[in-house]
C-alpha cells in the first residue's frame, strides 16, 4: 500500500453546501452541551438527568452477564429481530398489567431509550408543518428529536397539576388540524408535576373529540414516593394512545433501552422504521436485561431507588428553605428526579454564570421550551437524583449564594 | 386504579391517515423478512449475512463483561458523550493505521451499527429529489436507510471487479449535480467483488472533479483472506471521503457497534443528528468492546474468522462446480461473507419457492437492486459465513436439486 492521497490539500470539499436543509433545524442539545462542562470534578451538578450511580446494581449485571453468556451467547452476540427479545416483551407485559397497561407481543417494540422512540414517532407520524401539542415547559429531547422533521408546535401551559385542561380546549378548537398531543404525565421533566385523573381523563375525550392522538411519554411512572399510582392515559383509552417507557432510570441507562406499546398497526409501521434506522437494538442488552428482570432484581432495584431519591428529594427541598429567598417557588415533586424553581425578577442564564463561579450548575428554565417561546427566563430545572445527600445540602447552599449575589447586583 | 378504558371500542383512530409522507418509501426488508422464515430448524439458510455464531469468541466477553462490570461499572452503566468512548478511538486510530486510514479522536463517530451510519448520512446530506450514485447491484440496507429521505438513484453496473469507471464517468457527466457516490469497496455485498486500485484512483480523481464526495462502506475489509490490501478510497482522498465500518463482522453484530471516520465538521454535524436520533449508543457496549479490543482479542479473533470463512468459501465454490449446472456463472470472492451467482434464465424468486420445498434458502437478486430497476432476476447471493462445512454442502447439493427442477419445468 504505497499509494498516498491524491487530493488532500489540493481540493476542498463545501461540505456546508451540501447539507440536508434539515440539518439547521439540527442543534446541540444544550443539556448535553452544559453535561460536558458541568462534569469538572469540584463542580456540583444538579443540571443532568442522570440516575445515581452508587446504587447502580452492578451485582445484578455481573450475575446477568455471567448468565447470558454461559447458557445464550450464540444467540445474544448475533443479529435479532427489529421487534426485540420475546421473553422481555413477556416481563414487561406483566410488569404493565400492574399499572393497568394492557400489552401483548405484538404491540411492543423496543428501541435505544427512549430518545429512539420520539425520534421514530417523529419519522413516521410528522409531515413538515403538522401540529404538535406540548406542554409549556416540555422535555427537551422530544423537541430535539422532532425538529428535523419540522413540525409546528402549538404549546399549553402547566400548572401545579401538570398540562391545563381548560387551555388544551381552547388550542384544540383553535388549531382543528393537531396531529398529537404529548404529555409527561407522571413527575413530568422538568416540572416535576403530576397530571391528575380528573386531566387524564379529560385529556383522553379531548383528544377523542378532535381526532388527534395522544404520546404518553413515561419514564418516571415507576419511581412513586409517596401517594397512589393514577392511570395510566394508555389504560384510558389504548386505541388512541401510544405509550413509551424505558429502563434508563429503573435499571441503567447506559444500556440505551427503552420501549413504546401502541395499537399493533402502529408498531408494524414503527418496525419498518426501525429497521431503516439501526435494523434492531443490541441483542446482548436485551438479553442482559431480560435476565436481570426475571430475577425480580429490576422490581428490588426499583424499590431501593425509590427511598434514595426520596431521601435526596427531601434534603433538596429542605435545604432550599433554608438557602434560596423567600420570593422564590418550587414544585415538591410526589417521585422522578426533577424539580423546578422560579425566582421572580432573576435571568436564570445569568444567574449559571455566578453559579458556576460558585461550582454548582443547573439548567436554565427557558432550554424547556419550545422554539419562539420566551418563557422560563426565571426559572430553573434541578436534578436531585444525581448527588449523595451530603453534596445536595452544599450545592444548595453554593447556588444559594449564587441567588444572593445577583440579587445584591441586581438591587 | 379502577377507572377503565372510556372510549375503547367506541372510537377508532384512523392511523393510517395520520402516517407521515415518507411512510410510504418505508417497506420491510425483503431480507429480514426472509431471515424469519429461513430460521425453521431444518433449512439450511444461505440468506442472511450472519457471522459464524459458532466461532463467536464469547470467552473474551465473559472475561470483558467481569472486568467491566469490577472497574468501571459507574461509569460504563451511566449516560455517556455522544461522540463516543475515547479509549475506544485510540483503539481503532491504531487499527486503522495498519490499513493506512488516517484518524484521530475528533473525525470518529460511534454508531449502532453501519445501519445508523447509513441513516445519519441520509438525515445530514439527503433532500427530497437529491441524487445519489450506487452501483447496480448494491447494499440493500443502504437504499432501506436512505429511501425515507426520497432521494434519487442514478445506478452503474459492477463487472467482476466492482464499480465500471467508464460508466460512472458517463453518469457524472449525464448528472452534473450528484451529491455522493456510494461505494463498498472490499468484498461486496452481494456481488463480492474488490475495486482494484486504478479504480479507486479513478473514483476519488472523478468524484473531485465533478464536486460530489464518496461513502466508502467497508464492514469486510480486515476479512480477506487471500491477496493484498488495497489502499482505502479514504486514504486516498480523506478530505472528501466519509468511512463506515462496523464491529458487527468482527466481534459481534449483536452488538449493534459501528463507526464512521469523516472531516472534522461533518462528524459534528452527524453528532447533533445523533443526539436527536438516540442520545448514544450503549455506553456498556463501547467498553465491553474495548475491553475486548485493548486485550487484542479482536485481532486474534478476525485470524480466527479469516481462516475460518476462506474454508467455508471454498468448500461452497467446490460444491458449487459439482451441482450447479454448466450455464451458471459466479464470483470467486478474496474476503468477505458473500458470493453472487448467476443462472441465465431461470427467475431466481419463482426458483426461491423451490428451494424451500427442498429446505435451502438465498437471496434472489432482485432484491439488491434500487427501486425502478429490473436487474438481478436471474442472480443470486450466497452467503458462506454462517453455515458449518457439511452443512454448505448439503445446502448447495439441495440448491443444485432445485435449480435442476426448475430448468426441466421450463424445458
């Protein structure tokens, strides 16, 4: 092999010229933008969404890994079906009957967390310029996903109890054409509420009544700490709805599964899509999980992860007594990971700034919302499973004295 | 949780009316829908493109998975970069070198597989009408990928050494406004040829002038087992060259682990289209590979599979001359997982049915060729990777019998 390059330096190539018009709806997740830098060791970091690692079951893996490769290893190293693993489809179908979610094989498929999911709803329900609801804030990466397929975003504000009901109405029969509406209905990201049922159900006869469809996105249901589980939106009415979920935050994230359960129809539309996209998720992740499942060590981890975070949740809210000014509000989330903070009068963009100089980080409530919105300037998403105890009453207090000096400066 | 479905039954979504534009380039893989099928337990199955499961090494992922698992579980079970897991880079920047291939950590990208590497090139640079050159026949997971992104193909014949240069420069010169040229280089798939280097000077020389850059696809490359290496097209032109490659033939495609090798700014481009699309790719499974890799039992295993699959090759093309009938014609691949035959006059999908009464099952050609295109009828491709030896015969023995059965119906 003598031969070297021909061209290099001699021709260039205008590889901005020759991109896809989509691509500038493409941007950096400013969340996973600010992970980056927010993961410098003295740093605090209440900004990620991460689960928290020191409770991660490693021995539940270690015995999976063990397992699956003695007995299944010709079958988890090699190529699988797009639809995914059977046996772990039965898992979840049991696991869901739980919460009242009807599933059967073929109306589940699995996908690379949950991001896959709102990225393949995206590519097979959205025409440039359909309408979307979403709520007023929403999840971020649902809006990264969807905008390279240019939709219109038609938003409704929230509440203490999660999407308003009365301002739904008003959109809907202002906008006939809505194609879907999407709710994180259970200690929603990054509001932390909680859609009552009295709003689930209303939301399942709106959507009846203007024919469009629900996405119920769902990847906290399972980490309640206190209070009764509520219907799930599927369970109310499954032939409209299509559900999605993910082991991210009950088992692992860095294992990049997730699943949706929608009409079947739907999911062999989806599998088409899918397999266009990665042809099927990693079988050994599958395999892996569904040994960790049928141990019961995913319902015993998520029964332990569940008292940590309430721990972690209720050394948040009571050190932010202490710290934060008496003119701020904050949502006391009933379980997930997420709380969200208001300081009236103060740029929460800004105030990162002297809070990074004080090593503690957060989001800035605006990244929430979707594009051409101007809310969310004062407020602000903190993550509360991420950090031990110790390092949340600290971080606290950092971003405490963050508040104070941009008060005094502002004054 | 006693409320129950309220409008199941009553109301029924129209779905269908509801499917985005672009549903309608999506079909499932005449492949993979074979695959389902061929899988009953007494078919010998030439179909798929599956690595030989019984030589998987899978004492190197039990040893991977406990050392993983014992000192790096926080991390490796945790949300992860995008671009990927730097150990990993330096790995391949040092394969890659033995190949001549020029990279570094800022131009790799991982993927779930060359199958989401073929996707994000077509989210990247794809608009509606756009036109791209494959050969005639050519990956058909390629034109799966890209078909939702409504591109269109202008096609040029392959000879017994891959892509006709005289025919591409004819196309060129007939479409002054091709965007990209893909190519699969080293051992095709499915006709299993190899571009010798005049050609793929002749390439980069032509894409340059003509201002359109080349996907070089090569999941087979370090599969060769007779011959010499030939300088990759991205050696030869790196600044307008993107390279896919894949752990998938290597190590496992149960995996679902590929990368791409590209410019600079093209590889942040594919990294915000990737962050939309699934966040990452399994962070477990880029150190589980590196693990693997860092041992340096991947190199000892792709001898291992080297040797193993000239074996099975020639025990194919062997069997081939004694029950294939004088007016067949067929490649004699010097790597890789595929051959390519012809039958003049037989319609290779009505001998398909055949085959199966006398349980052997292949590729009809047809199926590797773009939409529009009437080729292949009469071709097939046989894949000499998957099956032990006795059972290559017995299949091919089987093939023979079929084809002989059809050309006495058509007498």
């Amino acid at each position: 092999m003598e031969v070297q390059s021909r061209f290099d330096g001699q021709w260039t190539t205008d590889w901005e010229g020759k991109l896809a018009k989509r691509t500038e709806q493409m941007q950096s997740s400013v969340i996973r933008e600010l992970l980056k830098f927010t993961m410098l060791p003295d740093v605090i970091s209440f900004a990620g969404g991460l689960p928290a690692p020191d409770v991660f079951p490693v021995r539940a893996f270690q015995e999976a890994c063990a397992w699956v490769l003695r007995h299944d290893a010709q079958k988890a190293l090699q190529y699988s079906p797009t639809e995914g693993y059977p046996p772990l489809k039965d898992y979840l179908i049991e696991t869901m009957a739980k919460y009242n979610i009807p599933a059967v094989q073929g109306n589940i498929l699995f996908t690379n967390g949950s991001q896959q999911a709102l990225d393949l709803l995206g590519r097979v329900f959205i025409n440039e310029g359909d309408k979307i609801i979403t709520g007023r804030p929403t999840y971020l990466g649902a809006i990264q996903a969807w905008n390279v397929y240019s939709p219109q975003y038609v938003t409704i504000p929230l509440d203490d109890q999660g999407m308003r009901m009365d301002e739904l109405e008003k959109a809907l029969e202002a906008n006939p054409d809505v194609k879907f509406i999407y709710v994180l209905p259970n200690f929603h990201n990054p509001a932390g509420t909680t859609l009552p049922l009295e709003r689930r159900l209303r939301l399942v006869e709106l959507a009846a009544q203007h024919g469009c469809f629900i996405v119920e996105d769902d990847p906290y249901g399972q980490l309640r700490f206190e209070g009764e589980d509520i219907t799930p939106i599927f369970t109310l009415h499954k032939e409209n709805t299509i559900y999605l979920s993910t082991f991210s935050k009950t088992l692992a994230p860095g294992l990049r599964l997730g699943w949706i359960v929608a009409p079947e129809r739907v999911i062999a539309k989806l599998v088409q899509a899918k397999q266009g996209t990665d042809l099927h998720t990693s079988t050994l992740v599958q395999y892996l999980a569904h040994d960790i499942c049928q141990r019961g060590l995913v319902r015993a981890h998520v029964k332990k992860i569940r008292r940590v975070y309430r721990e972690r949740r209720d050394v948040m809210l009571q050190a932010m007594e202490e710290h934060f000014p008496p003119s701020a509000t904050w949502t006391r989330p009933h379980g997930g990971l997420f709380l969200w903070a208001c300081l009236p009068g103060l740029d929460t963009a800004e105030l990162l700034k002297i809070a990074v100089e004080e090593k503690v980080a957060f989001v800035p409530g605006h990244a929430f919302f979707p594009p051409g919105s101007d809310d969310g300037r004062n407020c602000m998403r903190l993550n509360f499973s991420y950090s031990r105890p110790e390092t949340i009453r600290e971080g606290i207090a950092r971003l405490g004295r963050a508040i104070k000096r941009m008060m005094n400066e502002t004054d």
